[in-house]
C-alpha cells in the first residue's frame, strides 16, 4: 500500500482473529480506540516504514508492514484521556487495499457506532463480547504501588519495531 491508496479498516472480527492474547500483532496493539474505524474506508497518508521512540527514548525505530491513514489520531478514550494525539499505526493485515477509483470511494463515510465503554472492573455488559473486554483490559496495568499505567501503541513501539541506525542509509 502506498500513499494516496484507499483502504478499508477490515471488521472488528477479521482484527481481533489477529490478535495475540495481549491484543497486538506482531508486538504491535490494536487499541480501543481504533474500534470506531472498523468497516470505513480511508486513504493511506503514509507507509509507516519508520518512526521516533519518544516514549522509551530508545531512538529511530523501523517499523514493518504498517500504514498511517488520513487524518486518524488516538483520542485517547481507552488511555486515561491522554491528550498526545499520536498517529495510529495500522498493521497491513488490519486493512484491505480498495481496488476501485478513488472518485467511487469519496463518498463520506457513515460514521460508525463508538465502541463499547466501561471500566476494567465491570463485567461484560449484553452484546459486549469477551475480546472486546480484553482490549480494553489489555490497555491498563496496575503497578505494586497501586498506580495505573497505560500500555498503547506509543509505549509498545520498542517490542513492535526494530532498532533502526542513523548511519542506515536504506532508511532515506
């Protein structure tokens, strides 16, 4: 997939059969919040071949088989409100490539029903499935101090992608 490209987000179903136990593929997760843009359609803004680990400070990263969409940032919802606005990276298993004319799909997208809220105590409410529990599960960790730390594609990006040197030319 290239910049420009269209792509649909595939079903809830089709990502969460991708998903490891720990919500991610490949060390990547799939949040919460990218719940809401399953089904639509998007234009790829960018391969996300690489990225910056402003988390962990463990420098430039090579990230492989990922997109960026157009105009899709974590809000936050899932995360404590965190107010970062990071761009969401979307594993290319997670969407498929539109083969139509880009005047076809520019039509606007319906939006889509927000996904299911409530907090990590409850139980599952009806027609709330047990995986989408576990991904909201899968963003909170309660330290020995009793603090919640949040766990999100931002702080994941030392398991879900390679250190990359600056001395790599491949790179530029």
């Amino acid at each position: 997939m290239r910049a420009g490209e269209w792509v649909e987000v595939r079903t809830r179903e089709e990502i969460l059969a991708t998903l490891d136990g720990q919500g991610c593929l490949d060390g990547m997760p799939f949040m919460p919040e990218m719940l809401a843009f399953c089904g639509r359609r998007f234009r790829v803004f960018k391969r996300a071949h690489k990225t910056c680990d402003t988390v962990n400070k463990t420098g430039g990263r090579r990230v492989a088989s990922a997109v960026h969409l157009d105009e899709l940032r974590c809000d936050g919802a899932a995360h404590g409100g965190c107010q970062a606005g990071c761009l969401l990276f979307w594993k290319d298993a997670w969407v498929k490539p539109l083969p139509q004319a880009a005047e076809e799909l520019a039509a606007p997208n319906v939006p889509a029903a927000p996904p299911p809220a409530f907090s990590p105590t409850e139980l599952p409410k009806p027609g709330v499935r047990a995986a989408d529990l576990d991904l909201h599960q899968a963003t909170r960790q309660v330290g020995a101090d009793g603090a919640v730390r949040y766990r999100c594609q931002a702080t994941q990006l030392p398991v879900a992608t390679s250190a990359l040197s600056g001395w790599d030319v491949r790179q530029y």
